[in-house]
C-alpha cells in the first residue's frame, strides 16, 4: 500500500514545442541517468520500476490520455518525484523529441502487435528501428522488449540481428520480476513473455 497523498502536480509534461527536442534538465528536479518506456499503457511496469530505482529518471510515453491520467495518479501517489510522462506516439517521439545520446535504456513491452499482414507496417519495432533507438542512447545502452506475440517477437530479433550496432544480452533477473498487470493476465492464461535484450555496442 502507498498511503502517500496525491500531489497537486501533475506529472505529465507538455513541452513548449512538438518539433524541438526534449529540454531534459528542465523537466526532472535531479540530473540522473534517464530510462524510457514506449507505451507505458496503465503504468504498473513504470511505476514499480521507478520506485525500485530513486537514482534514474524515467519518462513513460503513452498516446492515450486515460492511460496516462491513470499512471499519473499511481506515480504521485507513490511520490515518485523520478518521474515524467509525455502523451505523443512513441515512433515520432523516439525520432524527433528524444535527444541523441540522452538516454540509458528503451523499455518497449508488449506493443500493438498490428497482426494484419497489411498492417505490419505500423509496427513500432520495424526495420529502422534500432537505428533510431542507437541515435538515442548513450554507449553501452539497452533496448528491453516484451511480447506475446510470436511473429511480432520473431521481428523483433530479425531486425535486431541485422543491425551491427547491437548485440543481444541477458535480460536481468531483477526487471524480469517486474512484471505489468496485462503480462500477469496472459501468463496466467498460459500465453508466456517473450523477452529479448539487446546493448548498443
């Protein structure tokens, strides 16, 4: 339980602009290490992360509103002051709003699958990807991705494998053990986590 009252303040941030990148030292009170998660959908991945982590800064990207109103509530009131939200797609953000060599980690769980075959394309995890994601992270940065989805999964590790800029590592026990309410739902319905890591190298 976290008896914390709310704050008054919001955690989500509008920036001045959608076109410049992020002013990252004037959104957090503490120049910390900065982890970002992709679709943060109802935050129990992000805001027991965060919590575990006082020392880093985390900035949880959500397009819907709801979602993020909802993560916003679960992070003041764990008093999470590590934390900044942001409601914007997550493929325009990580290209054009995340400054390059900004970040530590990319944490990208369980994406629209867009299972269509014609509709692949809007795949947050496609073949430019790890690209964009190696603009922005700093060396020895991590991309963490979750899944059920077995094909999403195996493109993942496909376009993974062609980029020379990374190389698959082990996923750490203690963020294993994070695990979101949606993962929980479907473990338990016997569909398992598909989890790969991958470190810029």
């Amino acid at each position: 339980m976290h008896p914390a009252p709310v704050s008054d303040a919001s955690l989500i941030y509008r920036p001045a602009s959608w076109l410049d990148r992020l002013p990252l030292l004037e959104m957090f009170s503490m120049a910390q290490p900065l982890e970002v998660e992709l679709g943060s959908g109802d935050g129990s991945f992000l805001a027991q992360w965060a919590e575990a982590k006082p020392d880093v800064n985390f900035l949880g990207i959500e397009r819907l509103l709801g979602r993020l109103r909802k993560l916003d509530r679960k992070a003041r009131r764990r008093s999470l002051r590590n934390v900044r939200l942001l409601r914007i797609e997550a493929g325009y953000f990580l290209e054009y709003l995340l400054p390059h060599r900004s970040t530590s980690a990319l944490h990208i769980y369980f994406p629209d699958p867009w299972p269509k075959r014609r509709h692949r394309k809007y795949r947050l995890v496609n073949a430019r990807f790890p690209e964009i994601a190696a603009q922005t992270l700093v060396e020895g940065g991590i991309v963490y991705l979750r899944t059920d989805d077995d094909d999403y999964f195996t493109q993942m590790r496909e376009v993974f494998a062609a980029s020379p800029s990374f190389a698959a590592v082990e996923t750490p026990a203690d963020l294993t053990a994070v695990v979101t309410d949606f993962e929980r739902d479907f473990n338990a319905k016997g569909i398992p986590t598909n989890r790969a890591t991958y470190r810029l190298k």
